[in-house]
C-alpha cells in the first residue's frame, strides 16, 4: 500500500469510528473582546443565563456571569451555587461571581473557589456601625430617581473615602479576588476622584495582582484615573454590568478608554479557566 493509499484508509477509518472528522477548535477571543460581568435571574438580572449567552454570541463576545454571592440572589445554599454554574457551564459562560463587599458572606471558600474568576465591589458602607446602601444612588445615576441626598454619614468625604478604600482592603484580605468592580461609584466622588485616593487604590490594586474594572453600564472609573492606572502597572477587565437585554454585552466605553489610552492587550485581564459546554 502506498503511503497516500494509507493516509486515506486511515482518514477513512478515522472518520468510521467518530462519525464526522473533528471540529477545529476555534480561535480565542481578542482580550478586548470579553464581557465578565454580567447579571442573571440568579440575581437581579432580568435574563436567564441561556439569555445571556444568546445576547453575548450576537455580539461577538465572550462572556461571564457574576452575580451576586449574597445580595439579590437565589444563591442561598452549596446546591445553589452547583445549579448556578451547571447554567453558566451549559450556555458556554464563564462561571463568575460578585462579592459585595462589607456585607458579610458566610460560604465556605471551596464554594467560591470553583467560580473562574471573583469580582469584588462596593454596594453600600459600613459607618458608625450602621450599613448604608448605596442603591438610592445607584438608581439616581441611571435616572430612575431624580434626586440623591446622601446619608449625613456621608458628610465628611475624607471619612467616607478611608472606609472605602479599608473596604476593598478587607476583601483583598478575605477572598481571593480577580477584579474589583466599578471601583469608583462612590456617592461622594461622582466622578471627582480625588488624586491621593486614586494613587492608593490604584496602587493598592497593582499590589495585590488585581485588575480594575472598566464598566460600560457606569462609564468608570475616567479617563485620567484609567491613564494614571496604566503608568503605575495595572491590569484592566471589561464589565457591562449588563442587567438587561439591552445592557448585557455594552462595552462600548470600555473599547473607548482602551482606544484612546493605547491599552496593551497584555494588560487585559482574562480569565484562567475555560469556558465549558
């Protein structure tokens, strides 16, 4: 048998033992082209996972899930979290998860360890004993609500800044985060962000190996912020923070900042594992 003879009886046999030759496997995304934070109905997301996914495909991305550990959440128990990242495996999703930080969380790290990546972010703070969430904000920022007062906790805005940053410290200390999430949606801030603040968090972040989050649903942190987190050595994540159909998969600010800053794909952060089918 020639040589060419035998490499098509064994392509011929190959192709009788599996059925159909096998599939390339197709080409990694660019690092500009992930979407890690997104909301399902596991928390306060209007879509289900499958959802998420059919939204992410369309847009040519790849995508996480991350809802909420604790607030908003159907995940409540270990079972929980296994059906959780059951769907998140089954729609082609990374298997995220958003620590809110300041809230206590009382799952056992090997549940969260099987998560591909942790987002760490404020949602509320912690003063005088008292926990002050921050969603009267929130919803102000997206027009939901014409006026915000601040809490008079909220008055000394050095006080208000120290606790936030210790915050983000604390959970640096306590869980193994990947990213800290729209770091600078701050009640306080809006979108002043006072330097020496920046340069600590920002410093804090290159530290510990953590990446910062660029939010398309925010539009923060801003561009001198972003410009100064790239001179000291930081690394980047895209989040939409989509909650929405229209709002999974917009990263459109996220591209903008990286356009005009010159980001290295290098510096973007992208998850370790793989997504699964």
């Amino acid at each position: 048998m020639t040589a060419a003879a035998a490499a098509a009886a064994g392509a011929g046999e190959t192709r009788a033992e599996g059925g159909a030759p096998p599939k390339e496997k197709p080409p990694e995304p660019s690092p500009f082209a992930y979407d890690l934070h997104n909301h399902s109905t596991f928390s306060d997301g209007q879509l289900a996972p499958d959802g998420v996914a059919a939204v992410g495909k369309a847009k040519g991305l790849a995508v996480g899930l991350a809802d909420h550990a604790l607030l908003h959440g159907q995940l409540r128990s270990a079972a929980d979290f296994a059906i959780y990242y059951a769907a998140a495996d089954r729609n082609g999703l990374f298997r995220g998860l958003e620590i809110d930080l300041g809230v206590p969380l009382t799952w056992p790290l090997r549940v969260l360890e099987q998560a591909d990546y942790l987002i760490g972010s404020l949602h509320g703070l912690e003063l005088d004993g008292r926990y002050h969430p921050f969603i009267e904000y929130f919803n102000h920022r997206l027009g939901l609500q014409d006026r915000y007062e601040p809490p008079a906790a909220f008055a000394d805005r050095v006080r208000f800044l120290d606790a936030a940053l210790a915050a983000f410290k604390k959970g640096l200390d306590d869980w193994p985060i990947a990213i800290l999430g729209h770091c600078t949606l701050l009640p306080v801030v809006e979108r002043e962000v006072p330097p020496d603040w920046a340069e600590a968090f920002i410093k804090l972040a290159v530290d510990r190996g953590v990446a910062i989050e660029i939010s398309g649903l925010w539009r923060v942190p801003r561009e001198d912020f972003l410009q100064r987190a790239l001179e000291l050595g930081a690394t980047f994540s895209f989040g939409s923070d989509g909650h929405t159909r229209g709002t999974v998969g917009e990263i459109d600010y996220c591209r903008e900042m990286a356009e005009k800053l010159g980001l290295p794909a290098g510096r973007m952060y992208v998850p370790k594992g793989k997504r699964r089918r």
